[in-house]
C-alpha cells in the first residue's frame, strides 16, 4: 500500500455526471451557447426567436446563410424560419439607411456639441461597426472633414423610421446612423444613462467606409447600472 493512501475505501472516481455539473460549459458546450441566447435577466425563460435573430445580425451585420440559421436555430431550440424572418426584417430596415448614390445635395444637420450632456464611454469594451446612411448626410468632401479620431452617439427615440435610432456626429455634423440591428441592442442601455450624447472612438476607415467604436453590451450594461 503507497504511502498516500488510506487503508479502507478507494478514493471516489468522479462519475461523468459529477464532472459534467462541476464544469458545464466545458463537457456541454450547447448549454454555453444557449445560455448566449438567454435574458441573462430571467435565464429560465425560452429563448425567442427574436433574440436569436438579432444576436446573429448584430455579430454578423448582414442577413448569415441559411444553414448559419438553421445551426444556431437548433442550438436555442426555436424555429428556424421564425428566426430567418426576423432577420430579414432587420437586413430590410438597414437598406432603408445604408448608402444609396450620393445626393447632389446632402442634408446637413449640426447639433451644438457644447450645449449637451455627455458621457465618455470611450474607455468600454467596444468594436468597429460600420456607419450607414453617410451619403445622406455627407459628400466625399466633406467626409473628410468631419470625420475624426471621435464621435457623438445621439439617441432620436421620436426617429419616425426606427424608436430605437442612435444618429453618429463627427465633430458638430451628422455623419450617419447606427445600423437598426446594433441600435435595438444599444439604445435601452443608452436611455438609462440619462444624457443627451456618447462620446465613443472611431474605428477603421477606408475610403468612403468609415468605422464607429460601439461599446459592446455587457460593458454598456454595466456602465449604465452604475
């Protein structure tokens, strides 16, 4: 008998289940990604299509292939095609804002950036995500110059298009929106905050693509609780 054992009963083996219920998101990853597709509020309720469909779009930011659908359909245990509906319907509210042709005469919007309430939320965890709609508002001029190292995000919730709608500001001009996907997500965080303008990074730019940094939700969350 070795010296680090006990003399009477074996150590216990950990049966599968045992392992399984100490380290699920390991042994089950299924049950990691449901839990993905949870209110991580009230976790015990079923996932909705819904939220299934605008986590996709919001990661993806374009309609995902049908079989991207119907894997992660059947990861959350809800209908397909009710998933792929509702992505369809946000894929159609951003084309209404995406860039069309460039407008011989863009709108120009300009806010007084000094008068607003602000919050800096450029120290989040965030990611790049395009800005749509940008020739509505801008030339190829004017890109240029209103475009910086920084951008405003301001909620318009009576936005008779879209409740949630977040405008982008560079500098003190309407550069663009949000795409409806990310803003759905964003906006009922940003409406607890309690000011009237984001200060937020600007990510990639490219040519007339340009990026904003956009906090991602479980830092905006936390932000927001305070």
């Amino acid at each position: 008998m070795g010296w680090f054992t006990r003399p009477g009963k074996p150590p216990k083996t950990p049966d599968r289940a045992d392992v399984t219920r100490q380290q699920p998101d390991q042994d089950d990853p299924r049950q990691a990604a449901i839990r993905a597709y949870r209110d991580p509020m009230h976790p015990e309720r079923p996932v909705h299509p819904k939220k299934v469909a605008r986590t996709l779009y919001a990661s993806i930011g374009s309609l995902p292939s049908p079989e991207i659908v119907a894997r992660e359909a059947a990861i959350a245990g809800v209908d397909a095609q009710a998933v792929y509906s509702e992505l369809e319907s946000l894929h159609k509210r951003d084309l209404e804002q995406r860039d069309a042709p460039d407008l011989d005469h863009p709108k120009a919007e300009h806010l007084d950036v000094a008068t607003l309430t602000k919050a800096d939320l450029t120290t989040l965890d965030a990611m790049g995500a395009r800005i749509v709609g940008q020739s509505h508002w801008l030339d190829h001029g004017d890109r240029s110059q209103f475009h910086g190292a920084t951008y405003l995000l301001v909620r318009e919730p009576h936005n008779p298009h879209d409740e949630n709608a977040i405008a982008v500001y560079g500098r003190d001009r309407k550069v663009g929106y949000v795409s409806a996907g990310r803003a759905k997500q964003l906006a009922p965080l940003l409406d607890r905050i309690g000011v009237e303008a984001f200060v937020v990074l600007s990510g990639k730019s490219e040519g007339s693509k340009h990026e904003v940094m956009l906090p991602r939700v479980p830092s905006l969350r936390e932000f927001a609780a305070g």
